[in-house]
C-alpha cells in the first residue's frame, strides 16, 4: 500500500541558469528532514572549502520529518548551508508557516545552488500545487522585509506564506537572516532563521523570495490514522498539564533568572548581571497587553505552547513579534539599553531589514564598548540600524556583518565570539556546560545547539549533559518539533512510527550530528578526533544507564524548570521504548553511562578549542568578569586547561 512520503519530490533550483527542477525525492531517506537532510545534501552537493558567497554554496530550505502532520509544534523548517559567519556547516531554524505548506505540497526541500551572473537582479521563487516557477523580482530589490512582504502577498490567497530576505541579506551581510511569515492572518515575516549568516547566503544567490500556496492541500496523512491520533491528543494533553507553564509567557520572562544567574550580560559582557534589568523584564510586556492590545501566540499554524509575543506601542498598534529574551539581551542589556520598548523598536528594525539579532546586538555592544557610541544610546543605536545599515555605509556594512567585524576594525580588545559568531546570552562563563555546546558544536556559539541552564554543574557531568542536549536539540531540528515543546530524546521521535507505521523507523537514518561533522572535518576545522558521533558510539556501546531517568544530585535542578532534569520522565512512567537510533545519530544513543571514562579524553581534546574562545580568561573562578582581560577571538589567555576550566564552580550569590 502506498503510503505518506512515497510520493515526495524536492525542488532544484539552479540560480546560474535560473531553472527549477523537481526530482523524485530519495527513497532512502523519507526519515531525514530539516537539518539532518540539509546536512546530508551539504555532505554531499556542497564543495566544504567553497567561498560561502560564491556560487559553489547550497542553501537547502527543508521542512522537518513532522512538519506538515498534525503533530502540535512541528512544524519548523531549517536553512541550512555553509555559513559566511562560521566558515562551517549551519543550520538556522524557524517557525512560521512556509515550512509546513511546502511539506504540504510534497516538497522535501528546495536546493539552491549556483549564482546568477547578474548580481544587481532579483528572483522569485513561486510554488503551489500547480506549478513551481523562477521569477523575475526586481521590483522588490532593496524592500525591506514587511513591505516585500505586503506586496507578495496582495494578490495571493490567504492560504499563502513566504519566505524572504531584506536589505542585509541582498548586501550579503554576515549577520543577515531569513525571514519567515508567522502564522497570524497578517501573515508578517517576523520569524527569522537568523544565525550564522544564512540570509547572506540566499542574497548572494540573489533569490530574493519565496512563495508557497498550499491551496486547499491537506495535512499529511499518517498511515495510522486511529493510532497517530490517538497518541496526539494524549501526548497534547499531557504537554498541557505539565510543562505548559514553563513558556507560556515567552522566553522574555526569563530575564530576572538569567540575572540572578549571571547570565543577563551587561555592557559588552563586562558584567554577568545589569543592575538595571527591570526595564527589560518580560512582565512588563506581558502586563502591557491589558493597557495597549498585544497578546502571546503561537507563531506557526498547530502550535500548543504559544510563546510568541506580539508587542503593540503605546497607541495599541503593532509594532513587532516575538521580543525575545535574546533580544532583550543583546539589544538591550549588552547595549546598557534598558528600556523594552526601546529594545522592540530596534528588533523590528532588525525584522525589517533582516538581521539576527543576537549577532547584530553583540556587534553594536562591541561597537559601544571600543568608544564608537555611548552605552545606552538607544537613538543612535536605531539610526544605526534604519541608516548606516540601511543604505550600506562602511560602518553599517562593518556593523551588519557581525561582531566580529566591527571588532576587528576597531581593533578592539574584548570580541565575545566563538568561531566567529556572536555569543547568545547564555553566557558560557557560569554555564559551563552551554560553553562545552559553543566550544563543541559545528554550529558554534549557538544556543540552539545545545543549551544547559545549570551552574552548579561542571567537570565531566557538564560534557555529558551538553552532549544529551545537542543530541535533543539534532532531533528537534530535524523533526520540525519545536525545542520549546520541551522534548526528550524519545518525545519527538515517537511520533514517527505512528505516522509511517513501522515499529523501530529510524533506525535506518543516518546520523544528522555526523554529517554535520563531517562536513566540518572535510573543510578541516573540525578540531576534534574522533569527533563527538564516534565517541558517542564508543559510549552507547557500552550499554549504561539512561540519562533521561537518571536521578539528579542538586536540589537546585530538582526544582529549577529549566533544568535538564525536568526533561525526565515521571518516575511511575513506564519506561519509554528505547530509541534505538534517531536523526541525531547511529548507533543507539539511548544509554549514556553516567560516568563515561572516554569523556575525560574528549575533554583533553576540547582543551584547544577552549583555548581558543573569548572566555578563556574564565579561569580566576570569578563572576565578576574582568573588562582588561583580552577576550579577543582566538587569543586565548593560555593560563588554564580545560580541565581546570570547567571544573570549577562559578562563584556566584545568587
Ligand atoms: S513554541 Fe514558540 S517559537 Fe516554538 S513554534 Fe510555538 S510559538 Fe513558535
């Protein structure tokens, strides 16, 4: 019998000749999506020592393996692609709709390879169900994103969602991002796959847009229908009554625990806490609903934690979604800017003109703390973005094309980057696990790649916990699931035997995380060897006890939301079937030991790179972050190991 994903396609679209291909979709691998299918198609199509802004590059736009099912929150898609930013692999991952429409059509992916040899013209790409077709664009050269999106959208039925790039990403700024419609009847491209630089990609391909009508196509029918449904409504049920809590306020309303942890940098990353963070506190957001309108939802069609915000100005009328914590941080705190609504007029112009946030933030704090502008001046960090970055000037461009850039121009002597990309608010320094994800992930300091919200951990525990979580957070991206659903290594994988009805479907993928580090190790900075997949192996292998259910030793994390530990199962669960193999990996990553004696190899090998990020000068075990210390990329202060590092506790009062 045939079943859903017999019939997929994907779209092939060559910008040198500008044609568009569609292609029966490889068999092999109906259970790869998002980012374990583009870093498969990278692997593969995409020379690793390519210019990333030349035409040898890939962008590949995937949807998950879920996007497009009725599974809640999985609808995500990733961009995937060498980043201009990194120089390795990268994968950025957003909501909206585009993602699930095209999955919807039967579309697994769009590659885009080559250039045009036009470099001032601008194309479109339009799908439905009928045709698939390259357009001419230039009109919408130069338009910032709202607009585009507006005029795409004018005559298209109310079905349709797009995707597309503003003025950073046809500059190719290295700090530019994608754009995705959300899910409101407005239809504004306000969520962006925004890291790593792969906005410049889709600019040096000069695609400047993408459409997709679903039209009256359904959602992907699972083989088992009964039972696929059936374990929705359960699993629905069960998010609701449990963690449900945890993001229903979005991410904003962290601010007041990261600053108690020390991780709400302030004025460059000087200091871990901003002794004026009230202003920037989500409550107030949230709170400003009442008064102006505004209200929290979800950003993409069949999404059941809804932490998205819409903000509304003081006259009740739009003015951006989502303010995000990042944001807040970056935009704000780093920026000693500390008032919200200062902090969401600058993350509307980074929508508008298409530029990640975090990266840009991280940039104009570097800017600020080498003397370019005054802390705090939220005027002029807004004209930085609506005019030098706007129309192109050399410090708009310096600016636009990340932290390290202006750093560099500047000479400056404090550039929080790790592989070249701006430092998230998770600060590595009392986080010492989401360090390890920095210092180890192809992805490089990405929060999304692994976050672990614990400062009481350290040593081999904070390896091993960064590894879990990566692990997740691979299987997450490559399902469509959204990492706020809260997932455990097995909750999104669960789904899919439902769907295609087989009992044990992916143990037949390929491992998403070892493509990705294979790619990395063909352009040969993947510092590590064996990279983590082959220490995983050697680890799985050695049958131990199953970290998801493992007790926790803190009290802290017993009763800290955040904690990895509330990913466990409830102790009167039944035990969940063992997830023999995932996208994230061959070889059965279900049993981690809990002491794994290999991690203290890798550990020893972690120790170059560690050596080589900003917070190397971490060692004098202080939460108060010295502002002379050099923390310049690369220029590792070469007094401590890794051992040392992250054996430490950070000495913090909270
Ligand atoms: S949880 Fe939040 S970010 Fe994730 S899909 Fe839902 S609204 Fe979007």
């Amino acid at each position: 019998m045939s079943q859903a994903w017999d019939n997929d396609k994907i779209i092939r679209v060559d910008m040198t000749a500008q044609t568009v291909s569609i292609e029966d979709y490889w068999q092999d691998r109906k259970l790869l999506g998002g980012r374990a299918l583009s870093a498969k198609i990278l692997l593969e199509q995409c020379d690793p020592t390519c210019d990333p802004l030349g035409p040898d590059n890939v962008l590949v736009l995937a949807p998950g393996t879920m996007s497009g099912t009725s599974a809640p929150t999985s609808g995500r898609i990733s961009m995937g692609c060498k980043s201009p930013l990194t120089g390795g692999i990268k994968e950025a991952n957003a909501g909206g709709n585009p993602g699930q429409d095209l999955i919807k059509l039967g579309y697994r992916a769009v590659i885009v390879t080559g250039q045009p040899a036009d470099m001032e013209k601008r194309w479109g790409l339009k799908i439905s169900a009928d045709t698939v077709e390259l357009v001419a664009a230039d009109e919408y050269k130069g338009m910032w994103n709202y607009a585009c999106c507006e005029k795409l959208f004018a005559d298209q039925p109310k079905s349709a969602s797009a995707i597309s790039i503003g003025p950073a990403g046809e500059m190719m700024l290295k700090g530019a991002s994608i754009a995705c419609t959300d899910s409101d009847r407005a239809r504004r491209p306000a969520r962006q796959a925004a890291r790593g630089g792969v906005g410049a990609v889709m600019g040096s391909k000069c695609l400047k847009w993408v459409l997709i009508d679903p039209g009256k196509t359904s959602l992907r029918r699972p083989a088992d229908r009964k039972g696929f449904a059936r374990y929705m409504k359960q699993f629905s049920k069960d998010y609701l009554g449990s963690r449900h809590n945890n993001f229903k306020y979005g991410t904003s309303a962290v601010v007041p625990t990261a600053n108690m942890l020390h991780t709400f940098p302030w004025k460059n990353r000087t200091e871990g806490r901003n002794p004026h963070f009230e202003g920037l506190d989500g409550a107030k957001i949230n709170a400003s609903f009442e008064t102006r309108g505004g209200e929290m939802h979800n950003c993409m069609t069949g999404c059941i934690v809804k932490c998205s915000n819409i903000v509304h100005d003081k006259d009740g009328n739009y003015k951006t979604s989502a303010l995000e914590f990042e944001t807040l941080t970056l935009l704000g705190s780093c920026c000693d800017i500390n008032n919200w609504e200062d902090v969401a007029d600058l993350d509307r112009l980074c929508d508008e003109l298409g530029l990640d946030t975090i990266e840009t933030g991280a940039a104009i704090a570097v800017y600020m703390d080498s003397g370019g502008m005054a802390w705090g001046d939220a005027e002029g960090a807004k004209k930085l973005l609506s005019e030098e970055i706007a129309n192109g000037t050399e410090l708009g461009r310096n600016i636009g094309n990340g932290a390290l850039s202006i750093g560099t121009v500047r000479k400056h002597h404090r550039i929080p980057v790790a592989k070249g990309q701006g430092m998230p608010a998770w600060d590595p320094r009392p986080l010492k696990a989401t360090g390890i994800t920095y210092a180890s992930s192809a992805m490089g300091a990405d929060h999304t790649a692994g976050l672990v919200i614990d400062p009481q951990i350290s040593g081999e525990a904070a390896a091993v916990a960064s590894q879990e979580i990566q692990i997740i957070n691979a299987i997450c991206d490559s399902t469509g699931f959204c990492m706020f659903l809260g997932p455990s290594i097995t909750k999104p994988d669960s789904f899919t035997p439902r769907f295609l009805a087989r009992r044990s479907p992916a143990s037949r993928s390929p491992p998403s995380v070892g493509n990705v580090w294979s790619t990395n190790g063909r352009l040969t900075i993947a510092l590590a060897s064996p990279p983590l997949t082959t220490i995983w192996r050697h680890v799985c292998a050695r049958k131990g006890s199953d970290p998801i259910t493992r007790s926790c030793s803190t009290s802290q994390a017993k009763s800290s939301p955040w904690s990895r530990c509330a990913n466990r199962r409830p102790r009167n669960s039944t035990p969940s079937r063992p997830l023999a193999n995932s996208v994230a990996g061959a070889g059965g990553l279900h049993c981690f030991p809990v002491r794994p004696p290999r991690y203290l190899g890798l550990i020893l090998r972690l120790e170059a790179w560690y050596q080589s990020l900003y917070f190397s000068h971490a060692c004098q075990n202080s939460a108060k972050y010295s502002p002379t210390v050099p923390t310049r990329v690369f220029s590792g202060c070469g007094r401590c190991t890794i051992r040392r590092l992250i054996s430490q506790r950070p000495s913090i009062n909270t």
